[in-house]
C-alpha cells in the first residue's frame, strides 16, 4: 500500500472525497514530522509510538583504508508498535496471539 492508496481507502470508509481524504492524511502524517522536528515523543495508543534516537558522536575506522573517520551526533525518527497492533497482526495473519503480553514480538 502507498499514500494514494491509503487516502483511497480513507476516502471510502469515511465517504468523503478523494481531495479532503488527502489532505486528512496529509494532515496527519505532517504533524507526525513536525513532532519529530521539535523532539517529542508521540504516542498513539493501541497503535504505536513515534520518537527520535540519538546518536552521539563517535570515531571509527574506514575499513579500506583503517584511517579514523568522525561520525557527527544525531537523531533518527523511528517507531515502535504497541502491543495492541501486534496482537492483531498476528492474529490477522493466523499466528495466533502474542505468547507473552511483554513480549516484544
């Protein structure tokens, strides 16, 4: 599924048109960016959590040529599913429920 897709079904289970399912959407996913670009953590619960990972600075080495290279710090947006979705996924897909409700699937 891409973004037109999704609108697409947006669209449908909302009976509204395809232009204001688009800009829900569009909506959506730009104040799920904003809230990355100011470092919150956005929960959404039985669904998930969006938050930044940091990564400080750091020295390696360049494998082909073993000089030291320098790694700047960083955030990486990344997201992590709740509980509550991986259990219908699961299930969803016939693997049953989740063994354990801590289980990080």
């Amino acid at each position: 599924m891409n973004k037109g897709d999704l609108v697409k079904n947006v669209a449908t289970r909302l009976e509204v048109s395809k232009d204001f399912a688009g800009d829900v959407v569009g909506v959506v996913l730009d104040e799920i960016a904003l809230s990355l670009c100011r470092d919150e953590c956005l929960r959404i619960p039985g669904f998930g959590m969006f938050r930044n990972r940091r990564y400080t600075k750091r020295t390696t080495r360049n494998p082909q040529t073993g000089q030291p290279v320098e790694i700047a710090a960083r955030l990486n947006p990344e997201w992590r599913s709740s509980p509550a979705l991986k259990g219908k996924v699961c299930l969803a897909n016939g693997y049953g429920e989740l063994a354990h409700k801590w289980s990080r699937g």
